[in-house]
C-alpha cells in the first residue's frame, strides 16, 4: 500500500473515535507532523479509561504570535460533576503515560488536552 493511501485510511480511522473541527486543517497539521496518528491511537484507551463518557475533539491551534507554536487540541468533553472531580487530574496522569512517547516522536508542545465542560 502506497504511503499517502495508507496515511489516508489512518486519518480517517481518528473519525471513529475523534470529532473534528475544521477537519481539512487537521489533515494537513497531522500530515506533517508525522507521528501524530500513532500519538492520537495510543491516547484513546487513556481517554476511555480516564472519561467513558466523554467527547473527544480534535482542534487544530494557530499561533497568532507568528512565533509557529501551531498544536493539535483535544478536546475533551464531559458532565460537569466529572469536570468538577478530579478531571485536571487525570489529565496530567495522562500527559504523563504519553510524553515519553511525544519526545520518542519529537512532538512535544503540538499535542495538547483541553478541559471542556459538555453544552458550554
């Protein structure tokens, strides 16, 4: 299988478990920045585990200083009694089981959680 066929059939894999916003921008960020599919597959069972119920986004970020800091958000969506309990927590549980990973990778700072309340 051709690189770009197989890189194709990857990206739109992420549409199972991932929404996204401004899908277009996504591609491309994710095309060159090679490594982040494998990032965003071992992300999800963390997410699963960490939010069972919760919504996942992907956001491509622009750096408006013109400094190029441009990330990929995910976003994640819960109830608020989940945000209100320890959800900045396991955010940080699980940047810590995936940060060796973004620095096998060299994609430290372009893959960043965000906390969201759901219907805000």
């Amino acid at each position: 299988m051709d690189r770009n066929m197989k890189f194709e059939e990857e990206f739109s894999e992420l549409n199972k478990f991932y929404k996204m916003r401004n899908p277009e921008r996504i591609y491309e960020f994710i095309n060159n920045n090679k490594g982040l599919i494998k990032l965003l597959n071992e992300a999800e069972p963390y997410l699963i585990s960490k939010f069972p119920n919760g919504i996942f986004e992907l956001q491509k970020h622009d750096d408006i200083t013109g400094e190029g800091y441009h990330k990929l958000y995910v976003n994640i969506f819960v109830d608020e009694e989940t945000f209100n309990n320890g959800f900045m927590d396991n955010i940080h549980e699980i940047n810590g089981k995936l940060i060796p990973l973004e620095k096998e990778l060299n994609l430290m700072m372009k893959f960043i959680l965000m906390p969201g309340v759901e219907g805000y």
